[in-house]
C-alpha cells in the first residue's frame, strides 16, 4: 500500500511538473509573439504618414494598462469560489505592505514609478524611429547587466563572478552595436542606440527601486499596481504630450493619427505585461526569460522581411554578445561556487565565502534572473510571488 501511495504522489508530481512545463512553453510562444508585435506595430505607427510621436504612443499605450487587474479580477471570478474570490481581491489592496492603498501611497509610490515607467518606455519607442526592432531589443536585454550593477550597489547583492561576465559581455555588445555604426557623429543611428541603451539602464533603476521600496507582490497585487500605474498616466500625464505637441517635439495630424498600429501595439503590450506576471506565478520563471530572447531572432526575421533590414555581420556579434550576457546572467548562483573557491575570494561581498561545509551551503538558494528580475536571499514561495518588469510596453 505504501509503494502504491508513493507511486500516486510520484505521478501528481510528475503530472503538475508537465503541465506547468507545457503551461510555460505556451506562454514562451505568445509572449514573443505579443512582444515583437508591439515593438513592430509601435514602430509602424511611428513612419505612418504625418504622425511622428513616441511620447503619445506610449502614454496611450500605457494607459490600457488600467485593464490588468480588471482582467485578473474576471480570471479569479472563474477559478475561485466566493470566499477565496473576495479574500484574493482584499489582499490585492496590500501592494506596499499590510496597510491598504491610500491616495497619498498613490501619488508618492506609483506616480512616481508611473513618471520612470513612461521615461524608459518613451526612449525606446523613440529609439525604434532610428534604428531597427532587432537592435533595440538586443540593447534594452542588457538591462539585466545594469540590475545586476545597480542591485550590488544599493541592494548590497553578493559579488557574482559569471553574472560580472555577463554584464561585461551585455555592455561589450551595446559598444559593439555602436562600433558596427563606425560612432558616425551624423548618422541617424547612433541617437537610436543611445536612447535604447538609456532605456536599458532606466529598466535597471526602475526594477531596482520597485525592489528596494516594494519587494515582492502576489498576481492580484502587481495587476492592481499596474492598472494604478495606468489610470494615473491617463489623469495627469497627458499634459506632457500637449507640451510636447505645442513645442514642435510631437507631430500628428488628427485624420491621419494610425489608430489600428497604435491599438495593436497597446494591446499586445497588455498581453506581454500580463503574460509575464501571469507566467512567473504559475509556471517556472527561466520559460520568461526564454521568450524575452526569442523576441530578438523574431524581430529579425520581421525587420529583414517586411523591412528589407540587413544585418552586418559585427551588428550579428554584437546581438550574440547581449544573448550570451544575458544567457550567463540566468545561470544559478551555485555555480559561482568553484569559481569563487579558485580565485580565493574571501570578501564579506563575494557569493559562498561563508559556506564551509554542505549543509551551509544548501541554505543559500539560487537567485534567479528572471527578465532581469530580482529575487530575494530568502526562501520564497514561487508560485505566489512575482515581480513586474517593464521591459516593452508600447
């Protein structure tokens, strides 16, 4: 009876395993798709007749962010029962700790992380009007490499040999795409690497401090924080686009404004962002990072497609670096180990120094990178916790 009971609970085991798996690869696909699509429809919209206006396409992108938690809302109504319904849609209120969300939290918290969001995304939007999805994309990956500097500054993360060749070869690629330009004071390209790379690092701060000040959050928490985010961009941040537009930055013509390209690029980019808080809490985080990669190839194949891009070989170098950075930055953290044990790092900073025998060293967990996320020293429950990453919203 007991070799049966124990081959029972092997098989659910086994069965959960599978299905989170086949679960993970479903979202890997849609999340490419609706990441590439919004970074294609977003540049589209952009060369579309007299309408030149990153600032609007991102604010009106953001602004259907206001739909997340109505969504995770509905998703609930359907796979809870009342109890646990109400019970989930309380603890959403809890996003900066066990006080309920008030006006004043609204105004100083999510404003101003609405102020960053629209920042970072602005710049990349912008960037997609001198350079290609393609390298875009592959710069603004690099932003793990950034975490990783700015979070062993200010999070006092532990020093990581291959996560610091990692971020060397994220940033050798960011130079590279550059160089391939021959730095051409002149060129339309390099005001678009720059503006992608600014966005990359914009990407660091904002996961960074979203860490330092809100630390982890539920499904139902990081949707509420999102339709926030939304709703107040929709209140008070319009004001910068009729600046913008008066000033001559913004041009549109109202008959001529491409609302099927603008509407496509919101809509997947509420797809992505509710994918990947989706895709953290019920299945394994290494599948998001996965579809974060595949958006380069993919928007590759698009640009040299519809676009007629073709790629030099040192900008394919370049690409290649950035993956492979961003690659070793996924690697768990136990594999610093023996690194660190041939270089002799004994610093209070430096991963495993304090690990003398095997049962220390299975205290210390692995911490994932997961889209640039990061995660806690900690024991944490996966399935429960999740991060926001605002890697491409419009």
């Amino acid at each position: 009876m007991s070799d049966e009971s124990e081959s029972r609970r092997c098989c659910g085991v086994c069965s959960e395993s599978t299905q989170k798996t086949f679960l993970g690869l479903l979202i890997v696909i849609f999340l490419a798709v609706s990441w590439v699509g919004a970074q294609q429809f977003a540049q589209s919209a952009q060369f579309s007749g007299n309408f030149s206006a990153p600032y609007f396409t991102t604010w009106f992108s953001t602004c259907w962010m206001v739909l997340c938690f109505p969504v995770f809302a509905l998703f609930l109504f359907f796979q809870k029962n009342r109890e646990e319904f109400h019970a989930e849609i309380l603890d959403s209120r809890h996003i900066f700790g066990p006080e309920n969300v008030t006006l004043k939290k609204i105004f100083t918290h999510i404003f101003s992380f609405n102020v960053l969001w629209i920042f970072v995304n602005y710049l990349y939007v912008f960037s997609l009007t001198y350079i290609a999805a393609t390298d875009a994309s592959a710069i603004l990956s690099s932003n793990v490499a950034f975490v990783y500097a700015l979070s062993f500054i200010i999070l006092g993360e532990h020093f990581y040999f291959i996560r610091t060749v990692a971020s060397s070869l994220c940033i050798a690629g960011v130079v590279m795409f550059g160089y391939a330009d021959g730095f051409v004071g002149g060129s339309n390209l390099v005001p678009g690497i720059v503006m992608a790379l600014l966005s990359a690092v914009g990407a660091a701060v904002y996961k960074v401090f979203f860490k330092r000040m809100i630390g982890e959050g539920k499904l139902g928490q990081v949707s509420l924080f999102l339709s926030l985010l939304g709703l107040t961009n929709a209140l008070f941040l319009w004001v910068v686009f009729l600046i913008l537009y008066f000033v001559g930055l913004e041009k549109m013509v109202a008959d001529e404004i491409p609302w099927g390209y603008l509407c496509g690029s919101s809509s997947l980019s509420l797809v992505f962002n509710f994918l990947v808080n989706f895709g953290i809490a019920f299945t394994y985080p290494l599948f998001i990072s996965i579809a974060m990669m595949l958006g380069i190839p993919l928007n590759a194949a698009v640009d040299m497609l519809l676009r007629g891009e073709i790629f030099s070989l040192l900008r394919l170098i370049a690409a290649l670096l950035v993956v492979a950075g961003f690659c070793m930055m996924m690697c768990p953290d136990s594999w610093n180990l023996p690194v660190h044990r041939a270089l002799g790092c004994k610093s209070s900073r430096c991963y495993g120094n304090q690990t003398n025998n095997d049962e220390e060293e299975e205290d210390i967990l692995p911490i994932t990178y997961s889209s640039g996320d990061l995660k806690p020293h900690e024991v944490t429950s996966q399935e429960n916790l999740i991060e926001v990453d605002p890697s491409v919203h419009a």
